[in-house]
C-alpha cells in the first residue's frame, strides 16, 4: 500500500519539474537602448563626470558622449544619452 502513494508523488514531482523545464523563453531583444548601455558600460567616476558636466550646462565643458555601435545617427544616440543623463543624474 505503500507504493502507491510513493508513486504517486514521484509521478507528480517529474510532471512538475517537466512542466517548469518545458517553456520558451521569452525574448523581446534588447531591453536597454544604446544610450543605456553605454551608460550602465561606464565605470563610476565616467558616470559622475558625465552627470556633473550635465548638472552644470557649461558649454566651456560639455558632456562628452561615448562612443556608440548602433544603427542610430550619432545625433540620435547624443539625444538619447542626454535623456539617460536626465534619469539617472
């Protein structure tokens, strides 16, 4: 009498264990845009050097955009590093 609940219990982890295997993962691509990247790619003091140039709107000293590999115009990812800026500054 033992075995049946036994088995019943394996039966019931396998199918579960193969149900949590089975799904696809799900990729939407990316999730960050160039400019978050390059953002996020940046070590600490790039990052308080780029926020510090953007807080003091100094065209003596502009913020210096990194470099970029996208399919955006460097005009494109310069707008969109400076959104970056204004969320993360």
């Amino acid at each position: 009498m033992r075995r049946a609940p036994l088995a019943f219990l394996a039966l019931s982890l396998a199918a579960l264990l193969a149900g949590c295997t089975r799904g696809d993962p799900v990729s939407d691509g990316p999730t960050r845009s160039p400019a978050e990247a390059a953002w996020y790619e940046s070590g600490t003091e790039e990052r308080q050097a780029h926020c510090a140039a953007y807080d003091a709107h100094d065209p003596q000293h502009p913020v210096e955009v990194p470099a970029h590999q996208s399919d955006q115009t460097s005009e494109e990812f310069a707008d969109d590093f400076y959104e970056v800026l204004g969320e993360r500054c």
